[in-house]
C-alpha cells in the first residue's frame, strides 16, 4: 500500500501514510507482548487453549479502547497535527482494537503449532486491502479513502479469527470470557511482556515519529520507501520465530540438547538467508528504489543502504531474544530493550535535524547493534551457557556472501532481474558445495518433500 501511494500520490501522502501506521504499530505493540505469553502457555497447557483465549481476547480489548483514546489525544492536542494529517492517523489507528483482537486469536493458533488459521486471515486481508486499494487509487481516491479501507478490512481479519479460532477451541456462548483467576496466575508474568512490547514499539518506531517533529512528511516518505523494502525482508524471521517459537518452549525444561540444537540451527539458518540479503540491498540500492518508486524518492537510497545493515541484527535477534523467553528472562530483556531504545532516542534527538532520514538510519544501526551483542553475550555465557560460536555458524554464508558480490560487480550493468537471479544462483550454489546446508538437514528436507508429494498425490 505504501508503494501504491507512494507512486500514486507522491512522497507527502506516503509519509502521511507512514505516520499513521507507525502510530497504529507503536501502540498496538504496547499490549502484543501479552501474545508471547500465550504461544508459550498453550504450547505448554494446550488444554488451557479455551481459557487463555477468551480471557485474553477480552483483555485486550479492554486495553486497546483505552489506548485508542490516549492515541487520540496525544496525536490531537499534544503533537497538534494538521487536519491533513491527523484524520488519516485517527482512521488507521482504530486498527488498535481490531488488530488486538486478530492478534489475541492467532496467539493461541501458534501456540498449538497450528498456523492454518492464521495465515488464511492474513492473507485474505492483505488480498482484500491491495485489490481495493488498487481499485480506489486508479479513480483517484483521497488518503482518507484508502485509510477507511484499512480500518475496514481489519474489522473483517477480526471478525474471522474469533469466529474460526473459537470454533477450533470449543469457546461456547454464554461461557466466562473474562477468568480473573487466570489473570492473576498469570499477572507477574504479563508485565514483563508487557513492558518489552511496549520498549520493542518505542525502539523500532521513534525514529518514524521524530522525523515527523523534527523535519516534515516528505522525510518521512523517503524514511518510509527504504523502510517498506527492509520490512518486507523483515517478515521472514517474523515468520520463523511464529513457527519455532512454540517448539522452542515445548523443549524448554524437557530436552536441552533439542532446544541447543534447534536455537543454533535458528542462527545458521537465519544468518544464511540474511547476509546475501544485506549485501545484496547495499549493492543494488539505487536500481531498487528507481525500480519501485519514482524519482522522488531518489533520496530513500542512502537510507535503504544503512538500514540494509539492520536486517543482520534483526534477524539474528528472534532466536536470542525467544531464548531469552524460554528460560524465563522476559525480564532481562526489558533492561537490554530499555538500553537500546534508549540510545535510539538520543542519537535521533542529535542526528536527525542534521542529516535527517539518514540519520534515522544510522541511529537505529547503532541501537540494534548494541542490543544483539548484549542479548547474545548474556544468553551465550550466563543464562543458558551454550557453545555456541557465531563464526562457526556463519562462515561458510559469510564466503558464499563474498563469491556472490564478486559475480554482482562483474555484471552490474546489467538488468536488475538477472542481477538478482545471477547472483542467487551463485550464493546458493557455492553455499551447498562448501557444505552449508549439513547432510542430515538435506535428508530431512528431502523427506519432508517426499511426504508433501505423497499427500498431494493422495
């Protein structure tokens, strides 16, 4: 959507745009922790499925009206927005109280390693969203019609995860939905949780606000081209950390050896989907950015340049931080987040009304940079004692990495697609024969698409 609007309407709009979904992720964030309390309490109590779900579905939606209302104030009569720009940030933040419900939902889902659900609603509101949202922008629709869509069609995600989820849960009409009980079992737990979604919203959106204050939306939309690329790529470890989270948890006190294994074969694999990316963003960065966006944006290619570094440590954070979670360090984490978003927040204040956007990005390379050397070290030698060597795990990406960049600059001039399959071609190649993908990790690839073969055939 950011892209559409960004082509459509130019970089003002897309960073009015931008604004008003940072705002909706920075307060919905404050109450998402409480989704990493459920994962890992259904994965260890799936009996407890139907009590945490409309406990915590209830729950929420207590807390994000009231967020929703001091969202609207601040944005309203402390930050004194233009009407241009406050009414799309009202509209999409109402986003607070149907997303809370989605959320509250699929936690559950993921929590019992089911992701059917999940991933049918979202991907039914993403269709729903970029198919209308094409529509309304080809008959040059206003932004407060494509943010109407957005508030819209996150009622519809809401609507349908409560209704398949609790049939999948058994929740019937006329139950308990609120056990206070539960809350109270699970309220010093909750907070911990709580406080680092909160830190996690302030640390990886703060830059997007300031920009706002400190320089003006067009900032904000060159901020926001560079940031839409990065957080595409983004989703992957997202995706991964839905799905291995809840294993993680279910080893958690039961089988350290599987939980060590599982946590270093997230690093390696992590680390090998992210390096070529990384280099692959640095090198291409101005053929990208012209590729998606218009000449308007030509100031987004510093900036995607810098944040491309901030995948490495984004990746590499979901299985520290999860691990973090699994020994019961919810706590630990909030002082590392507290530090870094700490650090954030100042260099934003020092960096940003010099070199703007840019040094937004060069703000965010530093906090997260700090934050995974911090959590990996506490984890690696005092919470969880593992040997677990990071160049052992990644040198062989590192080289394949190295081989790949050598063959981009050869055929540079070349068209960006093949470019980008050359150069997939090469990293993947050189990764397998130098043996980065272990041998039993092949055999148990090459059964899983044996099995999914037979059960398409059946």
């Amino acid at each position: 959507m950011f892209v559409f609007i960004g082509r459509s309407m130019g970089a003002t709009e897309a960073g009015v745009f931008q604004l008003a979904i940072t705002y909706l992720l920075v307060f919905s964030v404050l109450t998402r922790g409480l989704d990493e309390l459920v994962v890992r309490q259904v994965a260890r109590l799936p009996q407890d499925a139907r009590r945490y779900f409309t406990t915590f579905l209830t729950l929420r939606l207590m807390l994000n009206v009231v967020l929703y209302g001091v969202l609207a104030v601040i944005v309203s009569f402390i930050l004194h927005y233009p009407s241009s720009t406050l009414v799309p940030i009202l509209i999409v933040s109402t986003g607070l109280v149907s997303d809370s419900l989605t959320s509250a939902a699929n936690a559950v889902m993921l929590g019992q390693r089911r992701l059917g659900i999940p991933t049918l609603v979202t991907v039914g509101t993403c269709v729903l969203r970029l198919a209308v949202g094409g529509v309304l922008l080809s008959l040059d629709a206003s932004l407060v019609h494509i943010t109407t869509l957005w508030c819209l069609s996150s009622l519809i995600g809401a609507a349908a995860s409560i209704v398949l989820v609790g049939l999948q849960v058994g929740m019937l009409p006329g139950q308990r939905i609120l056990d206070w009980s539960l809350v109270s079992q699970e309220l010093s737990s909750m907070l911990p949780f709580t406080v680092n979604g909160f830190l996690m919203a302030i640390e990886f959106q703060i830059d997007t606000i300031l920009l706002s204050v400190l320089r003006d939306e067009s900032e904000v939309g060159w901020y926001g081209a560079a940031t839409t690329i990065v957080s595409t790529l983004a989703m992957v470890p997202q995706a991964y950390r839905l799905s291995v989270y809840p294993l993680m948890a279910y080893y958690a006190g039961k089988n350290r050896d599987k939980l060590v294994r599982l946590y270093e074969a997230s690093l390696r694999y992590l680390g090998a989907l992210v390096l070529p990316m990384v280099a692959g963003l640095v090198m291409l960065a101005p053929g990208i950015i012209t590729l998606i966006f218009k000449s308007e944006f030509l100031p987004s290619i510093a900036v995607l340049q810098n944040l491309a570094v901030v995948l490495l440590f984004t990746f590499l954070n979901v299985p520290n931080v999860r691990m973090m979670f699994v020994h019961n360090r919810q706590g630990w984490v909030t002082w590392m987040m507290m530090g870094s978003m700490m650090i954030n927040v100042v260099l934003n204040l020092w960096i940003v009304p010099l070199w703007g956007a840019r040094g937004s990005a060069l703000a965010r390379i530093c906090s997260s940079s700090i934050f995974f050397l911090t959590n990996y070290l506490i984890l690696r030698f005092v919470v969880a004692k593992l040997d677990t060597s990071l160049l052992r795990l990644l040198w062989r990406p590192a080289l394949a990495t190295l081989l790949m960049c050598g063959a981009v600059i050869l055929i540079r001039d070349w068209h960006m697609l093949v470019v980008v399959v050359v150069g997939m071609v090469v990293y993947f190649g050189v990764l397998l024969l130098i043996g980065g993908v272990p041998v039993e990790d092949r055999r148990l690839i090459r059964e899983s698409l044996q099995r999914h073969r037979l059960s398409l055939q059946l």
